[in-house]
C-alpha cells in the first residue's frame, strides 16, 4: 500500500481534528436519532433505527481509523532549534486505508435500505428495488478498494473505472425507477424523495472526487490531506446530515398521516402555559 512517509505538522493536525469532528458527529447523531424515534409513527422508526445504526458504525470505525492515524506518525524535530518537526511514518503497518471500505461495506447498502425503508412503499415494489440496489452497491465497493490501495496510476483507473459502473446504476435505480415507484405516492412524497436524492448525488460524488486526486497530479502528502478531508466531510454529509433529513421526512409523514398524533405532537407542553399565564 502506498503511505506517505513525512506530513508536515499543520497536515498532521488538520488530518487529525477532522477524523475527530466525525467520530463527534456520527456518536452524537446516533443518540439524537435513537432518542426521536418516539417522535415518529411506528411505521417510520425502523428507518430512524437503520439510519442511527449507520451512525454507530461508522463511529466504532472512526475510532479505529483516528487510532490508526495517531500511532502511524511519530513526531520528530521538536524542540530542536531551527529544525522544522514533521511528523514521520512509524515502520509497521502504517495507517490503514481499509477501514473506510469495511465500513462503506456495511453502511451504503444500509443507507440505501432507510431511503426505501423511509418512503413506506408497497411491500413488493420495497423489494424489487433493495435486490437492485444492494448488491449493487456492495459491488461497488468492492471494486474500488483494490484501486484504492494501490500506488499504480493505471490499476487505480481500472478499477475505479469498474467501480463506477455500479454507481451508474445505483443513480439509475434512484432516479428512474424509483421515480416510477413514487409515482402513485402524494406530491408531498415526491418533493422530500426529490431532495434526498439530490443530498445523496452531492455526497456521493465526493467519494469518487476524492478517489481520483492521485490520478489528477495531486500527489504526495497533499493528496492524502485532501482525500482524508474529502472522505470524512463526505462521510458526516452522507450519514448524519441523511440522518436528520430522514428523521425530518419520517416526522412529516407521521403528521401527514395521523391528525391524531399531528394535534399531540404540536400540543403546547402544560408547564409553558402555566409559565405564559403567570
Ligand atoms: C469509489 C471508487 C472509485 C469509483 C467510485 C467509488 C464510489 C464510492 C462511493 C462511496 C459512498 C460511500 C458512502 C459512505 C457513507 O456512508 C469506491 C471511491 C464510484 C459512492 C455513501
């Protein structure tokens, strides 16, 4: 595998308190999304359940990459004076790339199965999409890893190439059929399904972006910041930012549904009109 062997310290902070920022992020998603599940039908919650489920792994899995990354750097110079620290690959195993795959492995095809799961369509059409779109994307996936790790221009684009493809098709199930699906849906429906989509085509398209900065002459240290910043904004975006806009369709839909619990959930609490009254 490929490692880049010095980062400078400002690289190495920046590196650093981003793969932070996600850890936050997906662990504090995840007990927002657990804890507003009442605030939904029960129809809607296992949605909001796979969706926090999402979150959870990919905190356990930034907790393995942040650990990774600190213990492949040592710093060096500091304190030395007129010398520049820098920070320098450890020999070993170095910093592990992989882990970002094992955890798009499990989370993409079950973020794909909350944006149906959310959509509360008809059990067969449900089915017929999901058989579409996870083997799909665990294919994807798949193919793009040995592109990932490997220092050769030419394999990277093959592969990357091969990958794409089910991309393609994941984008076409998404906007074509899942369009038909919708279809007989109301207008509502359709508009928040619009803007999920158009979250996910903006977020998606970060990874491949990311992917291809060695193939466009970025190179070196500065090619690696950028696809670990890259990835993990993606990453925040394509998980938690998705996380909440399913929990705000799955809360409209709840109140769309049942007037009944529309009237309960916008009910003024007791405590605030005895504190308007006073
Ligand atoms: C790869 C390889 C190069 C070609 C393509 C890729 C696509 C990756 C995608 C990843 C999505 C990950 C998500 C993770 C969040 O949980 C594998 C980089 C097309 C689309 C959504």
């Amino acid at each position: 595998m490929e490692q880049v062997l010095e980062l400078s310290n400002a690289q190495f902070q920046t590196v650093y308190n981003v793969l932070s920022l996600a850890l936050a992020s997906m662990a504090a998603t995840t007990v927002f999304l657990l804890a507003v599940t009442p605030r939904v039908l029960p129809r809607y919650r296992l949605a909001l359940v796979v969706s926090a489920m999402v979150c959870f792994i990919a905190a356990y899995h930034y907790m393995r990459i942040f650990d990774s990354f600190s213990d492949a750097y040592i710093a060096v110079g500091a304190g030395t004076p007129g010398v520049q620290e820098v920070f320098q690959l450890v020999k070993g195993d170095g910093f592990n790339e992989g882990y970002r795959y094992v955890d798009w492995l499990l989370t993409v095809p079950l973020l794909l199965f909350e944006t149906v799961a959310v959509l509360a369509l008809p059990a067969a059409v449900r089915r017929g999409l999901l058989w579409k779109l996870i083997p799909a994307s665990a294919l994807m996936i798949i193919l793009g890893y040995p592109g990932e790790i490997t220092a050769d221009i030419t394999a990277k684009a093959i592969w990357g190439a091969l990958s794409t493809i089910p991309f393609i098709y994941i984008l076409y199930v998404l906007f074509v059929e899942l369009s038909k699906a919708a279809k007989n849906q109301p207008n509502q429906v359709g508009k928040e399904l619009n803007g999920l989509r158009w979250l996910l085509l903006a977020t998606w398209g970060v990874y491949p972006i990311s992917y291809a900065f060695p193939m466009i002459g970025l190179d070196g240290a500065d090619s690696f910041v950028y696809r670990q910043i890259g990835y993990s904004i993606a990453d925040v975006l394509a998980k938690c930012l998705y996380g909440l806009l399913i929990f705000k369709i799955a809360r409209i839909k709840s109140m769309d549904d049942s007037p009944e619990f529309a009237e309960a959930e916008m009910k003024e609490a007791p405590s605030s009109k005895a504190g308007a009254a006073a």
